[in-house]
C-alpha cells in the first residue's frame, strides 16, 4: 500500500505549523523582557515594541491555531489508525491540551485588549500565564510524539521482535491483546482502521493501556521535552532577531538597537542552553533508545570506534558505534522462532485468535493465518534493517548538516553578544565582516537555528523508520483505507493548500508588523 505521498504531507504541515508554535514560544519571552525593561525605565521604544511584537504574536496564534487544526485533523483521517493510540497511550497528554488550548485564548486575548492600558507588571503576569499554557501545550504534544519514538510502558514487546533493542519501560498494557490486534492486521492484510472501526472492537477487545499516565513517564519524553521545547524558543527569538538587525541596519534608529541588544542577549543564553546542555542528552537519549536510529546518524554500516562520539553518547571513549552489522548479528539469536511461538508466550493460540478475530468482524483465512504464524520472527528482524539501512545515507548527511549549522550559530550568537558587550570585540568583528556585521551575524543566528530545528525533525521522524511507533507500528498499517487519500493528486492538492495558507499568513505578520513600524 503506497503511503509515500501521505508521508510527505504529513512533514509538510507538521514543518509550518512548526514555524508558528516557535514564534508563539518564543516572542512571549522577548515581550516579557520588553515589559520588564520598560516598568524599569519607562521608555516607550520598549512598549511599541511590545506592542508591535503581540500584533504579530496575534495573527501568528491564528495561523498556528489552523495549521494545528489542519495536521491534527490529517492525523486522525489520513491515518485512522493512530486512533489506537490516541485512545490509549496519547488520551490523557491530548486531553489535558485541549485544557491548555483554551486557556492560551482566554490569556492572550486578555493580554491583547488591556496591553498599555494597565500596568506593565499586571500585563507581564497575564503574559506569562499565557506562555506558561503554551509551553504546556508543547509539553504535552511533545510527550505524545515522544512515545511514538520510544513506546513507553510496551516493556519488551519490541525487544522480542529485534533483540538489540531495549526495553521501554515497565509493562503497562495488555500484552495479549497488542498481540492479538498486531497478528490481525498482518494476516488480514488490513489497516488497523479497517479493524477497529467496526462497533464491536472496544467491546471485544476492551482496555488496552493499564497505566494512562505512562507517556509522561518515558527519560525519552522528558529530554525531548527540554530538547524541542527550547530549540522552539531559539528559532522564534532568532525570527525577531533578523527582523530587527533589518530594521537598524537600514534606519540605524536607536529604538531598533535597543530591542536588539535584548534579543541577542536572549538568544545567547538559549543557544548556551539548548545545543549544549539539552542537545547532548537528546544524543544519549537516542543512543539508548533507538539503536537503528543512531546508527543511522552515524553511518554505522559496520560496527567501529570513534572516541568522541562514544564518549558524548555513552561516557565511555572505548565502546563501539554499533552498526548495522551487529544487529543482524542480534536477529540471529532469534533462531528458529516463529510468529505463533510469540504469540503462545503472550497467551495466544491460534483457535483464541481465530475466535478474537470474527468476534471483531475481521475474519481470518485459515492458511494466511498458518502461514504467519509459522514465519520465522528472524526473517522479520532482517527485512525490517534492511528497510531501515536505505536511509541511512540521508539520515546521516541530514545529522551532520545540522551539527555544522548549530555550531555556527552558536559561535555567531557568542560574536554578536559580545559585539554589543565589549568595544574591543565589536572591532575585530567590524573588521572581518564589515559595516554589516550586525545582519550577517544575525543571519548566521537565525540559519544556526532554524536549519538544525529541521534537519532535526527530520532526523527525529525518518530516523525510526520503517516503523511509525519505534518497533512495533508500520505506516501501512496505520494509513486510511479511502483509495483516493492515498493518491499523489490528492497529496499534492493538500500540499498546495497548506502551503498557501502558511505562506500568506507569514506575509500577513510581516504587513502587521511594517504597520507598526510605520
């Protein structure tokens, strides 16, 4: 079943509606600077440029509030079957964001009315309120999208199937029905949509998640958290940080200045924070939990040494960089074991199956069934590499690019601190990138941050292919069963459309903000 396209829609909404959480995450901290500098001095530059930056924060809640809409809406229709999981594993974080959501509307648009019309302090806690909820509501989302990597509370249900793969945590589900439904979907040859779609499932098959909370439990989710939430933080701050290097460079009005000194004095710290402190343990997090994905990143076609590397990833300089090699060395422990040798393990046998399966309206036929049940869980482990080894190339080179821009951002954010910080620094840098120093910094800030928060994404989702959920969900069992959805036609209309929408919006911000200026 083709999913390519759907792949390819999906990353394109989710990448937009991306750029707009990060500017809702990151401008409310600029603006809560801009209220503390002006209740400290009582200089307007900093309130209209507060002012300016919540015009453009409001338009940009409304674009993120579609965008939102549009990818969560093609998660549930273009593949239904995450549905399992949104009602099980995802319920309680997805829950508690519609909670966020609503309060985020309620703060901002309160914010929004009584801005200047009330005390600066009074609108810095309204303010805060509000980002409070927002970064929540990041928390929240990043939670759900770090079980999908990690699949937290499935304890060794993967590691069965891939045996260099780590245990995720305590079991906290139904062993035997996860089974059940998995060897369904396999013998069946259809989605898991076209399963539990039909009434009887919830009934039949009944609680899967034993721990509802589980998702917040996973070392994965927590880095991840950190991880995403501030790199978020660093690419709005660098989008206000280019506006205004802009602004002074061609007006060379002081009010330009001092907003930028504050933004680059932001920026610095997020990016002292962020690559350093939160990037590492995101690295050590992957090594841990997603073996084939690290390998990935370091084109580890064959197991070797690289000091560095093991030492940032494992604290430990002499261990080996797995490759690829070794983990068919770990499908090979696997030996003679069947499919129905797991499922007897789980409880199952293939009567019980049998039964589960016209039970749920997903009738099984008898030889399909036998010849599942007896295919060797090694020849699964193997075709499952393999499919994971053609991007290897990609995933590595999307790794390294963003390492190389990161580091460049970071040194341009030390060099642009400092070039406001020390006269003596701010001549060496007028010196070697001229009377533009402050845009080409800026720039390189701005590229430093953005260019990472993507290639990372990237490398975030492709990295645990070929699976949706690390280890356990293919894409092709998730995906809807409506024909016409799945077509290029059809993908490249949705592209077209979602793309529109962001384009004009980022247009609309910057109209909202040059009127403003004006």
């Amino acid at each position: 079943m083709e999913v390519g396209s759907l792949l390819v829609l999906s990353a394109i909404g989710v990448y937009f509606h991306a750029i707009f959480v990060s500017i809702t995450l990151g401008v409310p901290i600029l603006i809560m600077m801009l209220l503390l500098k002006y209740n400290k001095t009582g200089d307007q530059d900093y309130l209209k440029a507060a002012k300016l930056m919540t015009a453009v924060l409001a338009v940009n809640f409304a674009l993120g509030a579609i965008t939102g809409t549009l990818v969560e809406f093609g998660l549930v229709q273009a593949w239904p079957g995450t549905i399992l999981a949104i009602a099980s594993f995802a319920f309680v974080p997805l829950a508690l964001e519609l909670i966020a959501f609503a309060n985020e509307i309620a703060l901002l648009v309160l914010f929004i009315v009584t801005l200047g019309r009330i005390k600066p302090m009074t609108s810095f806690v309204i303010l805060a309120l509000y980002w409070i909820f927002a970064v929540f509501s990041g928390v929240l989302i990043t939670a759900v999208n770090s079980w999908l990597i990690a699949p937290w509370g499935t304890g060794g249900i993967a590691k069965a199937l891939y045996p260099f793969m780590p245990e995720f945590g305590p079991m906290s589900t139904d062993l035997e029905k996860i089974v059940a439904l998995k060897i369904i979907a396999i013998t069946s040859g259809l989605p898991l949509q076209a399963i539990i779609q039909n009434p009887g499932v919830a009934e039949k098959v009944g609680l899967i998640l034993l721990d509802p909370f589980v998702a917040f439990t996973s070392p994965l989710a927590i880095v991840s958290i950190l991880h995403n939430i501030f790199a978020a933080f660093l690419v709005g701050t660098s989008i206000v940080l280019v506006f205004y290097a802009f602004r002074y460079y061609f007006s060379k009005e002081e009010r330009h200045l001092k907003v930028l000194k504050i933004t680059a004095g932001v920026t610095f710290i997020l990016f002292l924070i962020q690559p350093t402190v939160f990037g590492h343990f995101m690295g050590e997090s992957v090594a841990n939990y997603n073996p084939t994905k690290f390998a990935m990143m370091e084109n580890a076609v064959k197991t070797h040494y690289n000091p560095i590397v093991a030492f940032l990833a494992y604290g430990d300089p002499s261990k080996p960089i797995l490759g690829f090699d070794e983990f068919e060395k770990s499908c090979n422990l696997l030996g003679t074991t069947k499919v129905g040798d797991l499922a007897k393990l789980a409880g199952l046998t293939k009567d019980e199956l049998s039964l589960i399966a016209k039970e749920i309206g997903a009738p099984l036929d008898p030889r399909k069934l036998d010849v599942v049940w007896n295919t060797e869980v090694r020849q699964l482990c193997y075709s499952d590499l393999e499919k994971a080894m053609k991007r290897i190339t990609t995933v590595h080179a999307s790794y390294y690019t963003k390492i190389s821009f990161g580091i460049l951002g970071f040194v341009s954010a030390i060099a642009l601190f400092l070039h406001f910080k020390s006269s003596s620094i701010s001549n060496i840098v007028k010196r070697v990138l001229g009377e533009k120093a402050i845009v080409v910094l800026s720039l390189l800030i701005f590229l430093g941050s953005v260019i990472p928060s993507v290639f990372g994404w990237y490398v975030r989702e492709v990295g645990r292919k070929p699976w949706t959920v690390y280890g356990l969900l293919y894409p092709e069992e998730l995906v809807t069963v409506v024909g016409y959805a799945r077509t290029t036609e059809f993908a490249a209309f949705m592209i077209f459309v979602v793309s529109l929408i962001a384009i004009f919006g980022i247009f609309a911000m910057y109209l909202i903000a040059k009127r403003y200026e004006r």
